[in-house]
C-alpha cells in the first residue's frame, strides 16, 4: 500500500485508525474458523443464525453440508473449514451460519463464530504473501492488519467458483468481488 | 412521414399480435364448430368475420403479405355470408374450416418466419374464390370491378379498396399522409396495408421523398364521392385508384405484397390502425404475465408451509390454556387453504384450448385414411393448471390419431357391423376429487383380447401361463415394447405408441388406463393432477434421512420374504414377485447413507414406475406417510443433484427432497461397482439390460 503523497505527513497509520471517516472505507463481517480470524464484505451478507441440522444431499462434496428452510426457500450450507481443508466441523448449536447473497443465489457459510464488523480502507487490504498453497489463493481476497489481529478476507467469488460448482454454473462470473 | 423507425417495439407489438393471433384462431375455430354443427347464429358468422378481420389487420401492419393476401379473401367470403348472398350449406362451411386450418398455418409460418411454398393453400383459396363467384351478381362477375364504377347508394356498408401512392411533390406540398389516414377512419372501419418496397437503402434515402403506398380496405356506408373528398387536395399528386370489392377478388393486387416481408430495410412499418371496432361481448378479464403469477403462487406455497409449521407446534400447546390462539392457528390453516385455492385457480385455464385443436387433427386424419369421423367435445370448460395444459397437447393428439387410425373403421366396415357410418370420438373432461379425468372415447372396433395377449406372450411380456384379467390385458398395451399396428388392427403405418403416450403422462404425474369391449370401442381415461407445483408424495425413511416418492410413481409396496430375493450376478438383488423378477434399487446405495436397514427383509420395498427404467423395487427403511407437498427447486441456490428431481419442505420445518426415480437404478448400479456388495456365489439368472422379463 502507497500512502498519498500529498497525506504522506498525516501518515498510514492514521488511515487505519479512523477507517470509518473515509468514503472508500468498506466493511467487512469478521468471523472465526478456531483462532483465525477471516472477514466477508458485509454488503453480501443478508443474515446470520444459529446452526440448525440440514438435510444431507446425495453425493455432494464434504463441504456442501446439506440443505435448510430459510422461510421457503431451499438454501444450501457450505462448510467453510472443509472448504478451506482443514476438516469438516462438528457444528453444535454454538455454531453459526452466516446467509450471503450473491447475484442469483443465496448461500450458507458454516462458520464457528462471528466476532466484529470492522472498516477497512482498500489501500490497506494487503496482498496474500506467496506461500506455495496455490489452492487457497483463489478464496483469499487478502490480509488486514487491526491493531493486535490479522484478518483474512475471503472472497466468495473463489469459495464458489469452478472448484465448488464443477460444470453447472459460472458462479464466478456473476459474483461481485468480495473487496 | 411517420416511420417508427426503431426495431424495438415492432418486436413487442409482433410478439402480441402473435398471442392475440392464437387467441383469435381458437375463437375462430370454435365459432366454425357451432356453425358446422348447426347451433351457429348471426352472432356466431360476426364472430368469425371479426376474427379473421383482426388477424388481417394486425397481418397488414406487419408485412405479412401472403397472410394478408388469404385472409383477405377469407374474409370476403365472410362478408358475404353476412349480407346473406352465400348460405352456409354444409360444403360452405367445410370451405370455411379448411380456410381456418389453412389460416392457422399460415399465422404459424409468419410466426416462426417458415417460407410456405408458393402454392400452399392454393386449392382452398380457389375454392372460396368460386364460391364467391358464385354469389356475386353474375353481369359484375369479371375478376376485378370497374375501376371508377361509381356507387352512390347511402344504404349498406360496402368494402372499397383504396390504392394511394403519394408521390414526392404530395409531401412538398406539406399534405401529411397520415392526416388523410385518419379521415378515411372516420369513415367507417378501416384496414391498412403499407407497400415498403419501393424505401431503398438508408444510404441512399431521401428523406424528403415518398416511397411509400398505401392500399386501404374501408368499409363504409358513405358514398365513394366521400371518400373521394378526403383525397381532394392530393388528387393531382398521387396516384389514387378508389374500388368497390364486394366480390372480394383481391387476392391478386394483396399478394404482391407478400414482397414486403423480405424489405432489407424494414424501415417503414405502418401503425395497425384497425378501426373494426368490434362489439366483443366484454370479458371481465386481465392479462397479466405469467411470471408475476408464478411469483404469486410460490409466495402463498411459502404462506402454506409456514401455516403448516404453526399448526404442528399448535398441537403442542394445551387447548384449554391457549383457546384464541388455537382458533386462530385454525381460521388461518382455512383461509391459507382456500388463498391457495384461489391462486391455483389464477393458473388454471379450460382445457378448452387444448380441445379446440382437436376437431382439426380429426378432420385431417379422417380424409387422409378415408373414414368419416366426427368428433363430441365434452366439459372443455373444465380447468387445469396452465403447465399441465401446456403439456397435455400431444398426449391428446397421439390418442384422438390413435382412436382413428386404429379404433374406427372404415364406412363400409361399419355398415357391415351395423353400426353408423360416421364414426364417433367422444373427448371430455371434469374433475374429480382433486384430478382432472380426461377421456377418448370411440365407438370403434375395440381391443381384440386374445391378440394382445397372443402378442406380449409372444413378445416375452407375459408369462406363458399367466392369466390376467380382461383389464389387465387392455393395460399391455402400454408396455414400451408392445406394439399392435399388425395385430390388433390391420391398418398399416405407425405403430400405436401407447407407451409414448403414458410416458407424457406420467412425466405429468398423471395416470392413462383403457377399457375396451372388442367391437364396440375403447375408452381411454388419463387422470391428471390439477398442478405440477403440488403433489402427493409419499414420505420415506432412509437412516436418518427422510424422501418423497411421487405417488404416481408407486405400484405397491411390500415387505419381501427372504425367499423372494435372489442375486443376480454384476446385477445386485432381484426381487420375485407374482411371476416377474424385479431389479432391487438400494436408495442407502445410491446416497450413501451409513445408518440405514440393508436387508431387504427388514426395510420396505416400494415398486415404482418410471418411464425409462420400468418397474423397480426400491428399498426404503419405512413408510412415514402420505402427503400433498409444495415442489421447491433445488437448484434456485444450489445445482441440480442426480436422482432428485426437487425439494420441498415438511411440516416440521426441515426440507426433504424429492426422488427422481427415473434415475436411481442407474446410480445404484454405479455405486455399486465402487464397492462390490455380492457375497452370493450361486447366481442363477442373467437378467438383461431393460425391462424385467418373464421366466
């Protein structure tokens, strides 16, 4: 991230700390998958509940949880930690299930919790480093820093892209970016 | 010059004039029926005049030359009738049911934008071109009037056609051919023609000149001079012809515009000034876009489940703490029943509009084979979901051709058998209990029992010994490798396809049986759900997982004893039941569900049908009970998912989903070669790759 050069004495640090100030700032719904901590644009989000049990759905991939009744409409539930590989969740009702929307459909993303709306200046989204695990780039937007925590933003374009949604649908092209 | 030069709403006002085409054509039709058949009135022939006269107009506004060219001697004919020259003798109005069929396909063509060849139609215009010949006044029999006869008589409508060809020097003069338009419309009722064929490339336009003509059908009650001061300031700048054609022979001057359609240009198109005002009787009704209603009836399938869920936890509470909300819970379990009632109702249409097509086919079918059929509509009032309607079409035809290829004989055959001449097809329809019940009845030579039941011995359908009731014989014929073209009936051609007909209907959820009394007819009798966006399901346990069955699917269900099942080599387990070896589907097999019963003798086993993979024994855990649900898509949010044809949701909230059973034993054979499951050694029958096949 380049600080403006004519802000440059004001300083980056500023920036972070009164995000909220400015009009490109854009918010992000943090949750957390154990002791990570990742952030969603709150603009997708429509809801969040407790986890309730899904009804199975033949043959699908570990990480397609099931379907639930959402006031009548049939909504599938990703599990995010299977989708991220490390290992389905064993969701209690201390779980949480985050409804994003996006384009023509409405989704459910298993989370463990959800912890904090924060505000974040673009210019601060920093990129994710190269570290070899090209599979997680695609559902990774990037890094923030706040404060004392390092918040990854997830991209729902890369979570439900060709990998999740082989052959069906392009859902990747008809999903904004989620930063 | 008033050009709507935009392409756009051309294509909406088409597309209207289309769905208008088809409504007028189905009146048009029904109109003829009453009049062939005798209860036709006054009223009736200015229906149909009115029907062909619109389809004209909106014709002429479009281009569509040769359609204009038809229906206009169609129309003549028509006019004349009304001025009571020609009577409708029975050949007058088989001419008019063959120029409506010929109308028909001529609309359709324009439509899909298909060439008809040249001479399509050609006899039937004939045809009513000597008809009118010979209603006209034999010394004013010449094909074309007098150009410039004059008729001053005030009294009666007449038609004049008026031929006006503006030239440039019109235009700068500042006369506005569109002013003249709309005095000639007050004159009486007006239909246009525009000839565009002259408006050269937009490169080369001159948009100060005149390239267009028009040709105006009037008819008035005002003298020609009238019609001759509306052009009087323009008289010496265009060439004007004013004509008299009540003989109607206009086919000729009208078809040279069927160039029009072909105008690279498109640029000029003329506004539908249809001013045939016609006293319609006033139907209180609105059009709406269907997807607005679909919005609606998937609104209240919501209201529904939600009322179910509140009534199960109203089961819950202790009435005597919580009467009102008990009561309530009631009163709106009612009014929930009947709000979806009535949207149901919304959808629904007479079945009217698939009968109407049904005397046409009759008609064609019956001079091809050279039998005389009539045909008895019954109950066409009676209404049914639009998406049932909309797929109801073929099945029909397929049994009305059916009936008379097959089931009707010839006259001379019919005299013999002492029955009348004239063949009859009974079609009705009406509802009972919650289905629609259509039936094809014809008084036609019947089913020979001994021959069906010769034939699916002979084909291996039936077992050699096996002996079946008289309805259970008529039903083989329904079996996909039954055909009866050269038993039953000695009738050469098509095969009877009856299963092509039960797989349409079973893929509406619908049923199809037949009775037959050999010599005397067969009635066939489809039974239909009254929508596709309900259906009555039958709830089954799998382990953990609950599963609707459609109803109509399932044959029986049972739970087999230990020596019914035996295995089939590379096959699984076939079950024995009555005779016929049934394949054995694992539906915890085909979901990989852990926890269910895997021994058939424990589960239940429910015989299906399905339309590609005949009958199949699927192996459920336990039957929890019948119900009406609501069908959800699974793929609004999700994608679509093998063997599950949708979802919907229960009374306690959670979602079920829907099987497709088509597909399960194709997915248990493929699950099944992951993991071979066959711990039986002593296989004894190979069982081939369709159909369930007699010992």
């Amino acid at each position: 991230m380049q600080p403006d050069k004519q802000t440059i004495s004001v300083g980056a640090q500023d920036t972070l700390d009164r995000p909220a100030a400015g009009e490109n700032t854009q918010q992000f719904i943090t949750f957390t998958l154990g002791p990570e901590e990742y952030g969603i644009d709150i603009m997708v989000v429509r809801e969040i509940k407790g986890w309730t049990d899904t009804t199975m759905i033949p043959n699908a991939p570990a990480h397609v949880r099931g379907v639930i009744n959402l006031r009548g409409v049939i909504v599938p539930i990703f599990d995010l930690r299977a989708r991220f590989g490390a290992g389905l969740t064993v969701p209690t009702s201390m779980h949480v299930v985050i409804i994003v929307a996006a384009a023509s459909r409405t989704v459910g993303l298993l989370v463990d919790t959800v912890s904090d709306i924060i505000s974040v200046d673009p210019k601060a989204i920093r990129p994710i480093p190269e570290m070899g695990l090209p599979t997680e780039d695609q559902f990774l937007e990037g890094l923030v820093a706040m404060e004392d925590r390092m918040v990854t933003l997830v991209s729902l374009a890369g979570l439900f892209g060709k990998a999740a949604d082989p052959g069906k649908r392009n859902f990747s092209s008809d999903l904004p970016k989620a930063a | 010059m008033n050009n709507e030069a935009e392409g756009y709403p051309l294509a909406q006002f088409r597309k209207t004039y289309f769905e208008e085409c088809a409504e007028l054509l189905d009146a048009l039709q029904a109109n003829l029926e009453l009049l062939s058949n005798g209860s036709g009135d006054e009223e009736t022939l200015h229906a149909i005049f009115r029907s062909v006269h619109s389809i004209k107009g909106g014709a002429g506004a479009f281009g569509f030359g040769g359609l204009v060219a038809f229906s206009h001697v169609f129309e003549s004919l028509l006019d004349a009738m009304r001025e009571q020259k020609i009577s409708a003798t029975p050949d007058v109005v088989q001419i008019l049911l063959r120029a409506s069929d010929a109308l028909a396909d001529i609309v359709g063509a324009a439509r899909d934008e298909h060439v008809l060849a040249a001479d399509f139609a050609a006899d039937i215009l004939t045809a009513m071109e000597e008809a009118l010949l010979g209603a006209s006044d034999p010394t004013a029999s010449g094909v074309q009037p007098k150009p410039d006869s004059e008729v001053n008589e005030v009294s009666g409508e007449r038609r004049y056609r008026i031929a006006f060809t503006p030239h440039t020097e019109m235009l700068q003069k500042a006369n506005e051919p569109l002013l003249l338009i709309r005095q000639l419309r007050k004159l009486g009722g007006l239909s246009i023609e525009v000839d565009s064929s002259r408006v050269p490339p937009l490169d080369v336009i001159e948009p100060e000149s005149a390239y267009l003509s028009w040709i105006f059908t009037l008819d008035t009650g005002v003298p020609q001079s009238a019609i001759h001061e509306v052009f009087e300031f323009v008289e010496d700048d265009c060439d004007l012809k004013i004509e008299v054609v009540s003989d109607g022979s206009l086919a000729a001057p009208a078809a040279n515009l069927a160039a029009n359609s072909a105008n690279p240009a498109r640029l000029a198109a003329s506004k539908p000034v249809d001013a045939a005002v016609a006293p319609a009787t006033p139907t209180q009704s609105i059009r709406v876009d269907v997807d607005k209603v679909d919005r609606l009836v998937n609104l209240v399938g919501e209201l529904v489940i939600t009322q179910a869920m509140l009534t199960e936890q109203g089961t819950l509470l202790p009435v005597d703490h919580y009467p009102a909300l008990i009561q309530g819970i009631e009163a709106l379990a009612q009014g929930a029943r009947e709000l979806q009632e009535s949207v149901m109702a919304i959808r629904a249409q007479p079945v009217k509009s698939v009968f109407a097509r049904m005397p046409r086919i009759v008609r064609d079918l019956a001079a091809t084979l050279g039998k005389e059929v009539r045909i008895v509509t019954a109950g066409e009032m009676t209404e049914i979901d639009k998406t049932v309607i909309e797929q109801l079409n073929d099945p029909l035809t397929h049994m009305i051709r059916n009936a008379l290829d097959h089931g009707i004989e010839g006259p001379d055959d019919r005299i013999a058998a002492g029955k009348p001449r004239q063949g009859t097809i009974h079609l009705s329809a009406a509802q009972r209990s919650g289905r629609i019940v259509i039936e094809v009845a014809d008084d036609g030579r019947g089913l020979n029992r001994e021959k069906v039941l010769a034939k699916a011995q002979d084909r291996g359908l039936v077992a050699a010994g096996a002996s079946l009731s008289d309805e259970e014989i008529d039903n083989l014929i329904f079996l996909p490798a039954f055909s009866t073209a050269d038993v039953v009936s000695n009738i050469s051609g098509r095969g009877v396809d009856m299963d092509v007909v039960k797989r349409n209907v079973q893929s509406l959820g619908g049923r199809i049986t037949v009775q037959s009394r050999f010599g005397s007819g067969s009635r066939f009798t489809l039974s239909l759900p009254l929508t596709l966006a309900v259906l009555d399901g039958m709830v089954v346990s799998v382990g953990k997982e609950t599963f609707i069955i459609p109803l109509t699917a399932i044959i029986e269900s049972l739970r087999p004893q230990a020596a019914d099942i035996h295995p089939v080599v590379g096959r699984g387990l076939v079950l024995a039941l009555r005779g016929e070896y049934l394949p054995l589907t694992h539906l915890h097999r085909c979901f990989a569900i852990s926890d269910a019963i895997t021994d058939p003798c424990r589960g239940i086993v429910i015989i299906v049908e399905s339309e590609s993979a005949g009958r199949v024994g699927v192996m459920v855990d336990e039957l929890l009970g019948q119900q009406q649900v609501v069908v959800k898509s699974l793929e609004a949010n999700y994608e679509s998912v093998d063997g599950i044809s949708g979802a919907t949701i229960l009374g306690n909230g959670r979602v079920a989903l829907i099987l497709d059973i088509a597909r399960l034993r194709e997915i248990d054979s493929r699950m099944a070669t992951d993991r071979t499951v066959f711990n039986h050694q002593n296989a004894i029958i190979d069982l081939p790759e369709e159909a369930p096949h007699a010992a």
